[in-house]
C-alpha cells in the first residue's frame, strides 16, 4: 500500500470571540499550509472540510467555505465530526488512487454558538434530552463513574489541569496559557460535580489545514520542509446511548489504538509524544489507559508520579491540549499538526528532543462514543 504523508500544516491562533468570519478563517490556515508546503493551489487535488451545521448554525457549511479553502473547480467533501476523521478520509481518497494531494480544513467559532444547547441536541430527543444532558453533564456522569471504578481523586483530575495550562504558557496558539495550582482548580467555580470551571477546556474560536499527498508526490512537492508519514490509524465507534456502555470503559479505544499500533508496527512504548484528547481533565488519564500508556485504572497515579508531565517518561499534551484550546471541530486536526510540528523539530519552547514517533487522538460523540488514533513519524 502506497505511504501518505503531511506535506504542509497551517493554523490561526485559537482565541476567544475572534472577529474573523468562517471564511476568514479557512483562508489563513489554507494559505499557511500552502505557504508551508511551498506550494500553489492548483497543486491540491481535492478538499476535505471538517465542519458542522450546528455550530455554523447553517446548512450544508463546508460549501459556503469551498474557495476559501481553495476547493473552487475541485472536489469537496465533509466530514462532521473532530478533525483526526477528517485526515482519515483525506487519507483514504488517496489511497483509492483517485487523488494525489489532499487539503484538510477545519473551522469553529464557539463563541458564537451555544455549546450546551448545541450538545443537548446529540441526545435521544424522546428521553435523555428532555433530561437535560449535554457535553458538560454527561462529562460529569463519566468523571464521577471513573472516580468509582479507579479511586481516582478530584485532585488527580487537577494535576492534569495544572500540567496543560502549564504547557500551554510555551504554546504561542493556545488560549489560555496559564500557571495555576491544583488549588486554583480545586477553588473555581463547581460547574457539573465533580468538574470544576478549571477542570473544562474554553469555548473558543479557530481553524486549521494540513496537506497530505501520496508518497509518489510528497518526494516531489516537499522540497522544502521534513515529511512526516502517516504510519497507522486505527477507529472504532462504541453504543450511541449512555446507557449501553459503561462510561470507564475504553473498549472502543483500545480497539482503534491496537488497529494503529498493528498498522505502523509498534508498541506504546515506541511513542515519543502523545497528542491526547482532554476536554474535561479527568479524559487523559481515562484515555491513557485505553492507549495502552498504563494498565486500567492506573492513569491518575500516573499522572500524579509526573509520567506525563513535558519532562516525563511521555511527554502528553505538550501544546496545552484541547484544556488550553478546545476549538471542537478543529481539536483534533491541532493535535496533528502538532504531532508534525514536534516530529519536524518545530514545537519551539515545548520541543520534546528526539522525537521520532507521535500520536493524535480524537473523539466523536458524548463521553468519547468513537475514537481515532494516529501513529505519525518521521
């Protein structure tokens, strides 16, 4: 099977109540990327939007931003859903061998919607949303069914706020970079027990791009920069409603973690950096596990040891995470990027030295209802 790389990345600087519109947006992380990849638009073959009518409170979104991602006399298709899925179709069409490079882009403006309501409406409409639940309370259902199944403290939780905000302060594109102690986390605002204010990502604004090509071009356009290849993936979609899982259960997870291992021929203990989703602070230790980085039940003792701290045996989030920008749509194109942006030896502050292998991961769905994970390398 023909290898396919990430040739060219771009993205905006994830902010709170950017006045840019959607458009805008698309534009500058398209046109980054292809500055990146020193390339023109003529040079991409296709277009895959990562978008959402819901959250651009309009229809069929990712065709009111096809010229601004340069889709204009192209193919241009949608994905709905967090962008690691985006770059898995991207990947795809390639290797069908009716493409040979591929634009992926993503946009959010969180701001100018309402994340509660939005995420009210992913619910069974007969009975859980009549109940109320949203990405918030239903977070609060998982966190509090972890906390039973592993004895994980509220105070674990805050250790993985502290870390990210941490790392967020060498982030130049986060939102909320900030040095905070487990005490400020344990202090702010109780928003769904047991998650705090400063246990939650921030609603924010942003867009991303990445390029991919085929192996057979990606020697021919990437003259410029290191092309980091997209070794495994792996992807798998557990039971729609909360009450046909148990929330502390990773079994979707590990399915799509061993499916990316098997692809790219390696182990966790392979991985130099990890790229984990955490909108909620209790989600990376949960999701840590499911990677395989530690037995169930054990990630928060983990964290707590500063096994994943940016010094630490695996260095996790070393961008802030999705708790220093949570941009929903975007998040997990950003993780990528940055998966690429360390296997290049561009993360500046927050390089991790030596890095050779990576991992991205993205979720769909309330409480990580589907997954995907990718192994990038160099």
């Amino acid at each position: 099977m023909e290898r396919v790389a990430v040739i060219g990345v771009g993205q905006t600087k994830y902010q709170q109540g950017k006045r840019e519109t959607f458009h805008e947006l698309v534009y500058e992380a398209a046109s980054k990327a292809l500055k990146d990849t020193d390339i023109t638009v003529e040079d991409i073959d296709n277009v895959v939007s990562v978008s959402s009518d819901f959250w651009d409170g309009r229809t069929i979104s990712s065709m009111a931003i096809s010229d601004a991602s340069g889709a204009f006399n192209k193919d241009i298709s949608t994905v709905e859903g967090d962008g690691t899925f985006g770059v898995l179709y991207g990947m795809m069409r390639i290797l069908s061998g009716s493409f040979g490079t591929t634009m992926v882009v993503a946009h959010h403006k969180g701001t100018e919607s309402n994340m509660n309501g939005i995420t009210n409406t992913s619910f069974d409409p007969l009975v859980e949303r009549r109940l109320g639940l949203d990405a918030l309370s239903s977070a609060a259902l998982q966190a509090r069914r972890y906390m039973h199944t592993s004895g994980a403290t509220e105070e674990q939780f805050a250790m993985v706020s502290v870390k990210n905000h941490v790392n967020a302060t060498r982030n130049p594109f986060a939102t909320v970079p900030m040095e905070i102690t487990v005490e400020d986390v344990m202090n702010s605002a109780m928003l769904a027990s047991p998650l705090k204010k400063l246990d939650c990502s921030p609603v924010c604004d942003g867009a991303a791009a990445v390029v991919l090509a085929a192996e057979r071009n990606a020697k021919k356009l990437s003259t410029n920069k290191k092309r980091v290849w997209l070794n495994g993936v792996g992807h798998c979609a557990d039971a729609y409603r909360l009450g046909d899982r148990d929330l502390a259960d990773t079994r979707a997870l590990k399915k799509a973690a061993k499916k990316a291992y098997e692809m790219a021929g390696v182990t966790p203990d392979d991985i130099d950096v990890a790229e984990v989703y955490d909108a909620f602070s209790y989600m990376e230790p949960l999701w840590l596990e499911g990677l395989g980085f530690c037995e169930d039940g054990t990630g928060p003792e983990f964290e707590e040891r500063g096994a994943f701290d940016f010094g630490g045996k695996l260095p996790v989030n070393p961008s802030g995470g999705r708790m220093s920008a949570n941009p929903v749509q975007v998040a997990g194109l950003a993780a990528v990027i940055e998966c690429v942006l360390q296997l290049r030896g561009e993360a500046g502050r927050r390089q991790v030295r030596g890095a050779e292998k990576a991992l991205a991961h993205g979720i769909n769905g309330m409480c990580g209802q589907s997954h995907c994970v990718w192994i990038l390398g160099k």
